[in-house]
C-alpha cells in the first residue's frame, strides 16, 4: 500500500468516525428537545392520518412526511433550530445532512381510539441524505405518544403525551382512580363502561373487548382484577353476573355483554363479610353499553378508559 493509500484510507476512517459523533451527538439533542412534549406538539398537532392500520405489526401501519423544513431545539422565541431540511445537523460532520426529501418522518404509527378519542405511539424519524454519508448510518429517532381525535378514517393529533405507558398494579388517569394494567387504565363501573368513562376521557373499545372481554382472555381478566385489588374475589370465573333480571316477581333471564368483571355479594347478617365473584361473559360479545346483570348483588364491570 502505498503512502497516499494509507493517508486516504486513514482520512476515510476519520470522516467515519467524526459522522457517527456527530450522529450521537444529535440524537442525545433530539432525545432532550423532545423531553417536554412542546417540541412534539408544536410539531405535529393538526396532522391528520388514516388510523386503519395503525396496529403494531402491520406492514401498511400509517406513515407521514412532514413538509416542515425545520426542527425547533425548543418552542421558545429565540431558539436555534436542532435540524434543518438539506442543512448538516452538527458541525462536527458537514457529512450528516438531512435529506430533502422525506427528511423527517412520523413512523410505526400504532394505537386504539373509541368514543372520538385516541391514543397513538409513533417513531419520529430524521432521515440522512446517503448520498453524503461517509458511512451508512440509522436515521436518529424519538419514540413519541400523542392523544387524538376524529374517527377510524381520520385521525387528528391533539398533543404529545410525556412519559411512558403506566407500570401494572398503579393509579393511572388524571385524577388517579383507575389502576393500569396491560398498558391500559383500568376502572369499575356500575353501570356501564359509557356512563363510567364519560367523565376520564371515553371508552377503551379496543382495550374492553380485546385484551380482558369476550375478545381477550381469561388471564387478561384476571390480571385486571388482581391489578385492581380484587384479593377476595373468588377466581373461578361464574357467569352469574352475566345475567340481567327485568323484573321482580317473574324475572326474565336476558344475557348481557358485561365482559369482565366482579359479582359482588353484600353483607348477609351482622360479622359476615362481603365476598365478590369474578365474571367473564364472552356471550354476547362485550358491549361497552351492556347494562351488567346480577340479582341482589350488583356486578361491577372492567372498563378501560382513555384518561
């Protein structure tokens, strides 16, 4: 090898490494600008997509290409900008240039809405221009949540949420009276799951139905109720609360779509402790309007709201 070889390879070696230091030391800046959620909001609020396939795993889950040619470092007047379309983000590497086109990207969109209202994760991307790189290097990235409105065809964003998705067995929602489990808030309601979430932000249709409901299973049930302190009841799952009585003196059995839930039994004379049931009723399927049955011991229903 010759001597100009080695001075040339060694150069492509700096260049390499000053882009990926380049590359770190953006991210660490995305990740910080990002923290507070004003960054997010500023950026992405109004943005509408098609919430069809927003399921995680999905090939065709949603995707948009922002036409913002800039990135705020914060949402203060006189802030510097973190990125610029076509511009090198550090001047460490004049190398690491965002790309024109499809630049920055809202990606792996993924989330559950009901009731007009929804709750979405996202990777949001800043795509390098290749043709620069001196090295191949991943687009720099920030996971992000966001709340939602609209319907199934049009999604509008509202604003970020800051934060990670609650741990299981702890208060979730604003006024912490729900109980997180599954990545969900989790709440009982007697009676039905519209009335009871009316007031924490709507139903968790998805959430009800799929992941504790006619359309989940039995474990899931029973990690909600354990989760929400239901040390009593008793586990064998009854389907006694899946029965609604119309009437008094000749009741008329009708089957309801409570999903899951607890049947519980008041005091029966003086020292007798209450007890509680655990029901699951997957006929007819979960309904977030059911009305839940029981006779002389109301059922409380499982119900995953959206705040």
């Amino acid at each position: 090898m010759t001597l100009a070889e080695m001075y040339s390879k060694q150069t492509k070696t700096m260049t390499s490494l000053t882009q990926k230091l380049a590359e770190s030391d953006f991210q660490q800046q995305m990740i910080r600008a990002f923290a507070d959620g004003k960054v997010c909001t500023s950026l992405f609020a109004g943005l509408t997509f098609d919430a069809t396939n927003a399921v995680a795993g999905n090939p065709n889950q949603p995707k948009i290409y922002l036409t913002n040619s800039t990135i705020p470092i914060s949402t203060l007047p006189s802030a510097p900008p973190l990125a610029v379309v076509n511009k090198p983000v550090s001047p460490l590497s004049p190398n690491l240039i965002v790309a024109a086109a499809k630049g920055l990207e809202l990606a792996n969109i993924a989330g559950t809405y009901s009731g007009g209202n929804g709750i979405y994760s996202a990777t949001f991307n800043v795509n390098f221009d290749d043709t620069k790189l001196a090295s191949a290097v991943a687009p720099a990235s920030v996971q992000i949540r966001f709340s939602t409105t609209g319907t199934m065809a049009t999604q509008t964003i509202v604003q970020c949420i800051v934060g990670t998705p609650p741990t299981d067995g702890v208060p979730c929602g604003a006024t912490k009276e729900g109980v997180s489990q599954g990545g969900y808030c989790w709440y009982f309601f007697h009676p039905s799951c519209t009335n009871g979430c009316a007031t924490h932000g709507g139903t968790n249709d998805d959430a009800t139905i799929n992941y504790a409901g006619s359309g989940g299973t039995l474990e899931n049930c029973r990690k909600v109720l354990l989760a929400a302190g239901w040390m009593r009841t008793q586990l064998a799952y009854s389907d006694a609360g899946c029965y609604y009585y119309d009437g008094y003196i000749n009741p008329t059995l009708a089957k309801t779509g409570a999903g899951c839930g607890v049947l519980v039994y008041v005091n029966t004379g003086p020292g007798t402790a209450p007890w509680s049931q655990a029901i699951r009723c997957t006929d007819p399927a979960t309904n977030m309007d059911a009305f839940p049955g029981g006779q002389g011991a109301p059922t409380w229903r499982a119900c995953a709201c959206n705040n």
